[in-house]
C-alpha cells in the first residue's frame, strides 16, 4: 500500500508551527492505528503539538480522525435518555461511585465508561475491584441490558471505541505529553462522542492536585471540549472545579468506596455531596429531566438500592466487607491551630507509594492502600492530633510515603475562607 503522506513530513509541519491539513491529521491517526508511524514518531509529533498547539479546526478533525478509528455505540433503542460524566482527574475524587447511581434514580441512563489511574490520580475501576466479585469488562450487550434494567453501568471501555486514543494516551503518559490542551481534549471527547451519550456535563479540575493546576490553562480545556461536543451534536456543559485539596477525607481504593456509601447512605464529607449533587443536577438538566431533588434521593435510600443492583450485575457483593490494611501509621500535628492548607498532590503521592497507584499499567495495586485526612483547611486541631493516617500492606513503604507528606500542610493562627468548590459554568457561547 502507497501512503499518502510521509510521518516526518507531518512532525516537520508541526515543529515549524504550521497548521496540519484534514487530510494530514486523518492519515497520521489512521497510520499510527495500523502501526505504519512508529511510536517515537508519534511521540514527536505530539511534542510538537505540546510545544506549538493546534487550530480549533485541527482539534476538531483530530477528534474525529479518533472516533473514525474504531465503532460507535447507539444507546437510542433504550426506553430512557442518556446522560455521562467525565472528570479530569482528581485527588479523592470518587463522585462517580455515588454519582451513577443517583442519576439513575430518576430514569436517566449513565453509561459510565471508566479508566484505571496511573500517575497520582485514581482510577475509578481500580475503586470499584476493592469490592468482591465486582468485573469491570462487560460485552456492548451485558452493557445495554444493564442500562436498560439497572440505569447506570460502570465498566471499561471496549477495546473497539476510539483504538487510536488507547494507543496515544499509553504514549503520552510515558512521554511527558500528558498535559496538551489539543491531545487530552480529543481523547475524552472522542472516546465521549464515540461512545453515543445523549448528554455530557464535564468536571474540568484545577489547583495543585489536578493535571491543569493554572486556571486559565483549565478553563481553555473546558471550552475546547464544551465546543468539541456541541459541534458533534452533543450536548455538553463543563463545571471548572477547585482541586486545591483532596475532595472528602480519603485517598485510596477502598478507602473511597467506603466514603461514596457514606454518601449514598445520606452522610459523608459536605464538599463529596455538593459535587455530587451539582454534577447529577447538571447531568438531569442536560437530558432534559431537570428541577429534581436529588439530594432527596442520597437521603432516603434510593441512590443506596441503585448501587447494590449496579454491584449486584456485574457480580459483585454489595454487602461484603471491604478491604482494611495491615498496617497503618499516624501523621500527627505538631502545633495547634487552624489549618491553612493541605497540597492534594502531595497527599496524592503519599497515597501512591504506599501501593494505591501504579507506575505502569500492568502494575496491581493494593485495595487497601491510601490516606485518610482527618482535618481539612479550616479546622482547628491541636498538638499531637492526627492530622492523617497511612494505610498500606507494605508497611516498608511508609517512609517513602510520610517524605511525600512532608510540608505538605500548613498551620496557623487565622480562620481561613472558605474555597467555592464549583469556580465556573462554561457552556457553548456562538
């Protein structure tokens, strides 16, 4: 077969900052798919687009050169309308867990198609494996049924929808390529487009413990995929969301799963339960069921009965007991006062190297692993009390993990303000 185009040809197009034509963009993802570019080619072509950026034009045909890669899914022969999440990723950011569920409680379908964390941010299906039994591959067919019957699905994506995104985001993430605006806005939205969903609502993270931490470097992210969505007849909304501070009081697999029943059982952290509420009346407003009190449904149970199904279908045991570590240590405060502030990625790595992420993607990771907060910015501790506690398996691995903790808090006389938690609402503006 004769290609069209020359790989280093594209690269060279890109370094020396030009625009990249239609077909350019469709033959290069379309090549590197059937493993004509080579890796270290695409890695330097997305470098490039790290360093130099692309047109909203590229964008867009870069995104639908990934869609174009694989299938797409239908999800219009179920008997209700369809509404996703997508987060950006976050330090303790479990909202998923209770978040599937309560939109579900109210005849909206939630195909959330989910990933393993690498790095310092968790995976929601590394989560969802602490608990017993649960299977996070399911066929297209268990998935409809699922929807159809439950209302929500978390699962991993089918090895079908958008391939070339799964051989890209590999690359990136060895190739300190990560964080292009270009690169991770068409990898969510093509795999989100691909996928079918009748509605998006996107938590776009920003602050120490999310991937964009610059503010302005988030925003701009949010309305390259809220415009990506529109554009392909998605109906997208995007919530620009503070990550200065881990969400709720626990870092860890296990540790979150058991925080989101808090939430599904009426309880839990306040900051856990805004966002969840927020972004569930966003998914409902967005597929047309808006105005309903869905805090109402986390209160009386409903939320709780949709879990246990959603659990319950894809085998696992809703009322099992989760997993607990062998081993635990306390970080205790040295001096009294106010909390100032607590760096999320900080803890974000303690919880790591005490075993709750991996380094690379065939590495396992332990259930029970984590960090559990007890004080958040705001509250008055004193001297010698806990501020976190280590949990891991691997006790050796606590050094490690209390150097990655080290000034990562600050205490101190004043009252400290209150953060919003929800900085912005960025929707399609013609």
């Amino acid at each position: 077969m004769t290609e069209s185009f020359d790989a280093v040809d594209v690269i060279t197009t890109k370094r020396d900052r030009h625009e990249l034509s239609d077909d350019q963009i469709r033959w290069v993802i379309d090549a590197y798919t059937r493993g004509v570019v080579a890796d270290e080619q695409m890695s330097s072509l997305a470098m490039a687009v790290l360093l130099n950026g692309m047109t909203r034009r590229e964008i867009a045909t870069w995104t639908a050169a990934m869609i174009a890669s694989g299938e797409r899914m239908d999800f219009s022969g179920l008997s209700r309308p369809t509404a996703d999440k997508h987060s950006t990723g976050g330090v303790g950011d479990k909202i998923t867990l209770p978040l599937a569920p309560l939109v579900a409680v109210f005849g909206v379908a939630v195909p959330q198609l989910s990933g393993r964390g690498l790095g310092h941010t968790g995976g929601t299906l590394d989560k969802l494996e602490s608990v017993a039994g649960w299977q996070a591959a399911l066929s297209n067919e268990a998935m409809m049924r699922q929807l159809e019957d439950v209302g929500a699905v978390i699962c991993a994506a089918g090895s079908g929808l958008a391939p070339a995104d799964k051989k890209l985001y590999a690359l990136r993430d060895v190739t300190g390529t990560v964080e292009a605006i270009p690169l991770i806005a068409s990898s969510i939205m093509s795999k989100k487009i691909a996928e079918g969903t009748g509605a998006l609502v996107l938590d776009v993270k920003t602050g120490a413990g999310a991937f964009m931490r610059d503010e302005a470097q988030a925003r701009e992210l949010a309305r390259t995929m809220v415009d990506l969505g529109t554009d392909a007849g998605l109906t997208t909304v995007a919530l620009l969301t503070d990550m200065a501070t881990p969400l709720g009081l626990t870092v860890g697999n296990a540790l979150e799963v058991r925080e989101a029943l808090e939430v599904l059982a009426g309880g839990g952290p306040s900051d856990v339960v805004e966002l969840t509420v927020t972004l569930a009346g966003e998914m409902l407003a967005a597929a047309g069921r808006p105005d309903q009190d869905v805090a109402a449904a986390l209160s009386d149970g409903r939320a709780m009965d949709v879990w246990r199904r959603l659990i319950a279908a894809q085998h696992g045991d809703p009322l099992a007991p989760l997993p607990t570590a062998r081993a635990t240590e306390a970080v205790r405060a040295g001096d009294g006062g106010v909390v100032q502030a607590i760096d999320a990625r900080a803890v974000a790595v303690a919880a790591w190297r005490l075993g709750a992420g991996r380094a690379r993607k065939e590495d396992c990771v332990q259930a029970a692993a984590g960090v559990e907060l007890h004080a958040k910015p705001g509250d008055r501790v004193t001297a010698g009390q806990p501020l976190f506690t280590l949990h891991t398996d691997t006790p050796e691995r606590f050094g490690r993990a209390l150097d990655a903790l080290a000034g990562s808090w600050t205490i101190g006389a004043h009252d400290v303000a209150s953060r919003a938690l929800v900085i912005d609402r960025i929707v399609r503006q013609d």
